[in-house]
C-alpha cells in the first residue's frame, strides 16, 4: 500500500526548520499546503537543471528521431529496456560498440539525460579530456581526489575510447577509474574498435585484459553495425542545397 507523507514530513524533508518547531501554531494556516508544494515544486527544478549542467551532456538528439532503421544491425528492445533505468538501479554497465558515425553517443546521451530527469546524478566525457586530467595531475594525493571525483557521479559516460591510441600510463588511468566504481556505480562506454583490439588502442599495456574484465562483467553490450548516419545526413542536406540552387536557377 502507498503510503503518502504528511504535511510535517514534508516540511521537515525541506529543511524548514522554523515551521517544524511552530508546527502546532502554522499548521491550520490555509496557505500551508500549496507553500509547501511550492518550495517542493522549486527544489526539484533547481535540483533537476544543477544536474543538467553538472552532467555537461551538450546538444544532442532524442530517442524519439532515432531511426531505427538505418543500423544494419541494433537490437532495438535491448535499447528500450536500457531507457527504463533498470540497468542504473541494477549497476550494469553499459558498453556501445560501432564505428563512427551509428548512433553511440546519441544513446549514450538519451540514457544519461534519462538517468537525470530521475534523480540521478551524471557526468559525460570523452576519452581523451579524461584521460589528459588524470594524467596532468602533479601528486598522488591530487591524483586521488580526481579519481574520486569521477566516483561521485551515481551514472558516468566515457565517449569515444578506442579513436586515438594511448600509453600505457593512461590505461593504468582507466583502470583506475574503471575499478573504482567496479560494482558500485554503472559506467556507460562507448567505444569503435572490439575488445579484442584494445591493445592496439592501449599498446604495451598490461592492463588492458583486466580493464576489459572489469568493464564487460555484469554489463550489457550494445552492438550497432550500419554506415554513418552523419554521413548520410551530410548526403542528403548536400542534395537539398543542389536542388534549390537548382530550381533558383531555373
């Protein structure tokens, strides 16, 4: 059974510390009730638009115009189940494998602007900024509290790994980052090359099986096979500006 709370613990929920102790003089107020839905009311926007900007998603397209179609190969149900959330309450991480160009990033950013608008907190990036911010750290100790930063967030999205290739101080880095949420908070990643190319990406890292390892246990792996939607965007804009330079020249 739903059980609501009552008028004082949702006042006390909100901090309003004054009301609780005059409960009993405020609480036959009229105006109460629609005051504190009020306060509810603005706390959850400024709570949902503080984690919007702390999860630095930038522009991107909804679930709602991605063709589905156009991928030679993407399960779309395995898609929809990621967008209920489950894999978040379940700490699964989630890894998207495909070439450039397919729709990674796009679901990447739908699942985590989803996992915002819940209540959870996320952070998207890309490879590389990461990668660069551990490795610019110029102490142990600041090293630790960068680490720790890429903890805290309950849903994190690393982008694009596997387009440049880095040493192995920044597969170490990875790990790091990896391991420390490793069955605490999920990672999305989204990478073009399989995993049994990461050493290529990684060269002479001996790392890279256990990063793997850490990354694929009790993940979902999203496969998208297809040529680039970008280019076929890129094709199909280049033909309209044709055909009204065309139709001008008529």
């Amino acid at each position: 059974m739903l059980m609501t709370k009552t008028l004082k613990e949702r006042a006390d929920d909100l901090g309003l510390h004054g009301l609780i102790a005059n409960w009993d003089e405020v609480r036959e107020i009229p105006e109460l009730e629609r005051l504190i839905a009020l306060e509810e009311e603005e706390r959850q926007a400024r709570g949902l638009a503080r984690r919007h900007r702390n999860a630095q998603l930038g522009r991107f397209k909804s679930m709602v115009d991605f063709d589905f179609t156009w991928p030679k190969r993407l399960d779309r149900r395995q898609v929809e189940e990621l967008l209920t959330l489950r894999f978040v309450n379940e700490t699964t991480n989630v890894i998207l494998v495909g070439p450039n160009g397919v729709g990674k990033t796009m679901i990447a950013k739908n699942l985590a602007d989803r996992a915002v608008h819940a209540g959870h907190t996320a952070k998207f990036l890309t490879a590389s900024p990461l990668l660069h911010d551990l490795g610019a750290q110029d102490s142990t100790s600041a090293l630790r509290r960068r680490i720790k930063h890429y903890a805290r967030p309950r849903l994190l999205v690393i982008d694009e790994v596997g387009y440049l290739s880095y040493d192995s101080q920044a597969a170490d880095l990875l790990f790091e980052v990896v391991n420390v949420r490793y069955q605490s908070k999920p990672t999305i990643l989204t990478t073009n090359r399989a995993f049994a190319e990461w050493n290529e990406v990684f060269p002479s890292a001996t790392c890279v099986v256990t990063l793997v390892d850490r990354l694929v246990h009790n993940a979902e792996i999203v496969q998208v096979e297809g040529e680039s939607y970008r280019l076929k965007e890129a094709r199909e804009s280049a033909a309209e500006r044709r055909a009204r330079r065309e139709a001008k020249a008529d």
